[in-house]
C-alpha cells in the first residue's frame, strides 16, 4: 500500500530515476549471465512455454518484459521463434503494439497520428521486431494497436478502425476471447501491462467515467498509404491511477482463470480469455469488483 501511495505522489523526475537505477542494475545483471552461462536458449523457452500451458493452435497475445526473462541468447528473435514453434503453424501470435509509452491522452494531444505500416511499438523490443516482421498484420487503432501472425490475424486485427472505444467487441482483445484464446504475461505484471482487463469496460453499460470527455480526431495511414480521420476515446489519468490490477489476482486463481508459472527467469501468467471477462462480468454484477474496487463495492 505505501509503495503504491508513493508511486501515485512522487514527482516524475523521480520516478525517472528510480526507472533508470533499476534498468541499469538490470543490464549489468543480464551482462554478467551472458559472460557466466551463454543465456536461456530456444529450446528452454518452448520447454516452458509448453509447461505453462501453451499448446500447438492456440492464439496467444503476449504481454513481455525482455530484461525479466534473463539473457536470451538471440534476442527478441529467439523468443518469437520459440512462441511460434510451441503454437505451430495453425497457431496466432498477437503482440500489443502501442504507439505511447506514456499516457495515451497525452501523446494524442501531441502527435494525433498514427501510421500503421511505420508508427513504432513502444511495448518493448519484442513487440517492435515482432512489428516488423514479414506477414504480420496489425490493427488500425491510433493508441491500442495489436499485431498478430498467423491463420487468424487478420480475423483479430480487421475490424479495430474507427472504433470510438479500443476494447469492444471489434477489438483484437475482445475477439481472443470469441476464440477462447490466451493471454500470456511474460514476466509483466495485471498492473503493468494486463490490457484485457479493459474488455469489461466495453462488454457492458459500466458504471465508472473511466474515459476521458473529450474526443479526439486522429489522422490515420493506412498498410497502402491511403490517409483517413477517426476519432477516439483515451482513457481517464485520474480513474487510471485508480487501478489496483493485481489485487484481482487472487480471484482469477480461486476460479481457475490463470496459471502462475516461471519463463527463463521470469515469473509469468497464462490466462483464458474468455474465462477472464466471464469472471469479470459476473464479479462486477454480483460483488461491483472491478479493477478500480477490486474488494468489491
């Protein structure tokens, strides 16, 4: 609770620092497994994709932390490879593809834009080499973008243009769950990174202001260069900061949404989509738990 009530108050050149003190540990931790053991391999990583319970067809959408893992002998590439290999050929790999590393309001209250073929992800490395590779589709939403590869991405990424809201039923978040697909949070936490929590949000008439009031115009390029306008809603810094994400936690493992387990050096969760925004709905019409009152209302 004090760390969460320090986050919230700290001055943001603060928080700066403290981000830049613990990425630089990080990387000299990461330099040193590189120098003492050659780093987690391929052939680990589809060995503990598959002990978490990731299998041949699935559809996953991965949420990941590339310094949480360990060194990786390979990089990003490396661990794509290994996703790909463990859900096979009839297997989706989906990667969020956010253009903000910030708030969305207010990158879009500076740079309302967004190329779809050239706007970079800034959800991590991985998620930007899996952006630029051959094949890959992605979807036409200015701040909540997801790319995906394989025999179902252009079902997931099709319909996201022009949505007013990123997490309705048009949405690459919302369809994962019509095809009971998974959700892999690769050394990310609900807090930091579980955007599927939103789907409740737009599945029904919610009771909080968790958008912003206004509306934004965005000028977007399409994958063949054609340009058009659409408009969308961010949401709310002040309901934002209202999250207690991971004090769900509890609550999807009592009803058997989530698996906890370890990739690399990483502790990472696999969750059922669908079950997810099942356990959402009826916890919210039941008890009023939602991310924001979290032990109900």
């Amino acid at each position: 609770m004090f760390k969460q009530i320090a986050l919230k108050y700290a001055p943001e050149f603060l928080l700066e620092l403290g981000k830049r003190f613990k990425k630089n540990r990080r990387r000299h931790q990461l330099h040193k497994q590189q120098n003492f053991n050659g780093g987690i391999t391929k052939e680990r990583l589809i060995d503990d994709f598959k002990k978490i319970g990731l299998k041949n067809g699935d559809s996953v959408l991965v949420h990941s932390s590339m310094s949480k893992i360990g060194y990786v002998d390979g990089g990003s590439k490396t661990i794509v490879d290994a996703l790909s290999e463990t859900i096979g050929e009839t297997g989706t790999l989906l990667f969020p593809s956010f253009p903000a590393s910030g708030r969305n309001r207010d990158y879009l209250e500076e740079l309302p834009f967004f190329d779809v073929k050239n706007t970079t992800s800034k959800m991590g490395s991985i998620t930007e080499y899996f952006r630029q590779l051959d094949n890959v589709s992605r979807s036409m939403h200015p701040t909540d973008s997801v790319c995906a590869k394989g025999p179902l991405a252009d079902y997931y990424t099709n319909s996201h243009y022009a949505q007013l809201t990123p997490y309705n039923e048009f949405s690459p978040f919302r369809k994962l769950c019509n095809k009971r697909g998974k959700i892999l949070m690769l050394g990310t936490t609900l807090n930091g990174a579980c955007t599927n929590l939103h789907t409740l949000e737009d599945a029904l008439d919610f009771k909080f202001p968790v958008y912003d009031e206004k509306i934004y115009s965005v000028k977007i390029i399409d994958s063949e260069g054609k340009k058009s306008e659409v408009k969308t809603k961010v949401h709310n810094p002040e309901y934002s900061a209202r999250r207690n994400c991971d004090a769900l936690k509890p609550m999807f493992e009592r009803e058997n949404v989530l698996i906890n387990g370890m990739i690399g050096e990483a502790k990472s969760m696999l969750i059922d989509a669908d079950k997810m925004l099942e356990s959402m709905i009826r916890n919210y019409k039941e008890k009023g738990v939602t991310m924001y009152t979290p032990y109900g209302s």
